[in-house]
C-alpha cells in the first residue's frame, strides 16, 4: 500500500493517504479563551518532513480519541490549505497545513513504525535570535542549559486576571538569552524541573517565540523567549545535539558560566562514624581500601572548615558548601593558622552533580598540626 509523503500532497486534491506520527499535540482557543475552537496537531513522516494539522471543533468528537502523542496513524480524505502571508505563528516552517473533513479517516497503526522520527527540530543558535526575534512568522526550535532560575510567581494581568510566571535563562557557548513561561506551562516546568535527572539541565522549547524586550527601567533591548499554543520543552531530551552539549560541559567551552545554582544534592548526610558500617549497596567505583584511611585523618578531631556561602545556601536552602579551607580547633588562647587546599586541588566542579566542591581525598595530604603562635615582643 502506498502512501503519500507530506512534501508531495497539495491543495489540488482531496485524496490522499498518509502515514505519519502525531509528534505532539494541542487544543486550540480563540483569543478570549473560551470556547475550544479545535485540535491542532504536528505530524511527521518517514521522509523527516513536518506538517501541522488541524481538527475542526464539530469534529473533536469524531477524531479525539485519534489524537496521541507519539501514536502512528493513516490519514486519508483531508484537505490541504496554502497558508497566507499574514498567517503566524506557524508550530513548523511550512507553507501548507492539513485539514481535517467530515470524510477523514483516522486509523492508529498497533506497531509502533521505527522508520518515522520521534521528533523533529530545526535549532537556531542562540546569537542568531537577534536577526530573527519579532519576526514571528514560524516559531523557533532552540536548545540551551538552564543556568539561572527564578521561583514561580503570581501576577494579575491588565485586564484583572491572575496568571503565573517563570523566568530562567538559558545559554550555549557563547550567548544567554532569557525565557519566560506563562500559565500551565509555567507550572509545568517547575514541576519537571524538580523531577529531572542530570544537572545542569539541557532543555529543548519546541516552537517558541521569541520577541524583543524592552526594559522598564534600564531601557536596553534584549530578547526573550515565551511560550506560545504550540510551544513545548524537553528536558535532558534523548538527541544527539543534547548529547554534545552534555559533553561540552565538561570542558572549557562553557568556562565563563557558573552552573553551581543547578547542582542539586541527590545524597543523604552521613557521619564520620557511620561510614564505617554502609553496605556493599553504597560501593563506588574506587579503591575500596583508601576511604576509611583518608576519613581517619578527621575522626574523633576539633576541625574547623572554612566555606563559602552561595546564593543558593541562602535562597534554596542548599546544604552543600564550597569548602575552602580546613584548620584545627583550640581554645580562645590560641591561634590557628589556616590550611589552604593546594591550587591543583581547587577546582571548580561545576559539570558535577551532587558533589561539594572540596574533594574528601584532598585532606589526607593535609597537614592538621598547628604550628606555635608567633607573639610579638611587648613594649618596656
């Protein structure tokens, strides 16, 4: 059975036949938000060719239950529409959409067709944004790392309504750019944000906007991302451009970002004493003989550590420090000279998750004994 690619159908006919993925799919509302005016729908072939589709609101009842996310279907007896030149927000750069009739057949195939794409994306860097920002014809496809973050937050809207927010801001090698999520996709990323695993965390917003800002108060344009109908993110999405992202962080390439606000413990707090008696469940790779050795260097002993404080000790309630230095505990009479790890084993550790920025193999090297205070001679 054949059928046709999307490149191919056109407005001339009505009879056509294709077999294609609902990559991902959205309800439709008026600009008042009131009344569901349809279903819209972005579909991918085996050719790697996107189209949006749209269902009518008198024929949701029919095809609602067509619509899933990721499902493979066969599509026959629909339209095709050219699109206008003042049409936007397109979800795909495309000049044509689909149009589902009263004489369209929906058929969800049982076996998943490993031959059509999951997804697609069309990626813009993020210095290219300012050539195409306001130019929102087609939504854009862009990827970056969450660097910052700010909580949710309640707002009231000119015209009364209360909405939500999120603003973070995300950056590649070269450029940060700011996005703000509305509304139920605001509350959506907090959600995921929490959930994800692998930190910093590399997102995808599928069909976004991207608009220029201009400040209140400072009055410099900048641009921003925001989410539209059609926008959806990914997070630490299954992609080969995350995945060279991913490996880039461990290099120099995103050297002049700190990522240390999006490094989250994932570990429990034990003693000195109590990692003495972990199980095997708790083993790393490693020298199984070393850790005990290198822990007897600080047991049953007065340390004293020296850290640094973050915004995100304060503002997040971390309870993992930079320490950056360690030295011995005295009464007031004497004085202590600090111990300064060494410049090879100060490093940052942003790429880490879960892990301080002190490395406990570091203090086996130190030395923890206090040399006499030097006292001044008093004057006669």
């Amino acid at each position: 059975m054949g059928f046709n690619s999307l490149r191919d159908i056109n407005s001339a006919s009505s009879s056509w036949k294709i077999k294609d993925r609902v990559v991902r799919s959205w309800n439709g509302f008026p600009s008042n938000g009131e009344k569901l005016k349809g279903i819209n729908i972005l579909l991918l072939d085996e050719k790697k060719t996107g189209m949006h589709a749209y269902v009518p609101a008198n024929l949701i009842k029919k095809h609602d239950k067509d619509v899933v996310d990721g499902s493979v279907y066969i599509i026959s007896e629909f339209t095709v529409k050219d699109y206008k030149k003042e049409d936007k927000f397109r979800c795909i750069n495309s000049e044509k959409q689909i149009i589902f009739t009263k004489d369209t057949e929906c058929i969800k195939i049982v076996e998943d067709d490993l031959l059509i794409p999951k997804n697609i994306f069309d990626f813009y860097d993020l210095a290219e944004l300012k050539e195409i920002a306001d130019s929102n014809i087609y939504l854009k496809d862009v990827i970056g790392v969450i660097w910052k973050d700010q909580p949710l937050a309640d707002l009231t809207n000119r015209f009364g309504k209360p909405q939500v927010k999120v603003k973070f801001t995300i950056v590649d090698t070269r450029t940060a750019v700011n996005v703000t999520f509305w509304d139920s996709m605001a509350e959506e990323f907090v959600a995921a944000k929490k959930k994800a695993k692998g930190h910093p965390i590399i997102i995808i917003i599928a069909s976004a906007k991207v608009t220029y800002w201009e400040g209140t108060i400072n009055k410099i344009r900048q641009i921003e991302i925001s989410n539209a109908a059609s926008t959806k993110f990914y997070m630490n999405y299954t992609d080969p451009r995350v995945m060279d992202i991913r490996k880039m962080l461990g290099t120099n390439a995103f050297e002049k970002f700190d990522f240390s606000s999006q490094m989250f413990e994932t570990f429990q707090s034990f003693t000195v004493q109590q990692l003495k008696f972990l199980g095997k469940d708790y083993a790393k790779d490693g020298a199984s003989n070393d850790i005990l050795d290198i822990m007897k260097t600080i047991e049953n002993r007065r340390l004293g550590f020296k850290l640094i404080i973050r915004d995100e000790n304060i503002d997040k309630k971390s309870m993992v420090y930079q320490a950056t230095g360690v030295y011995e505990l005295f009464d007031s009479t004497h004085t202590t000279d600090m111990i300064e790890p060494s410049e090879d084993n100060n490093q940052p550790s942003i790429t880490q998750a879960s892990q301080s920025s002190y490395h406990i193999d570091d203090l086996s090297q130190m030395n923890f004994t206090t040399p006499p205070a030097e006292k001044k001679e008093e004057k006669a």
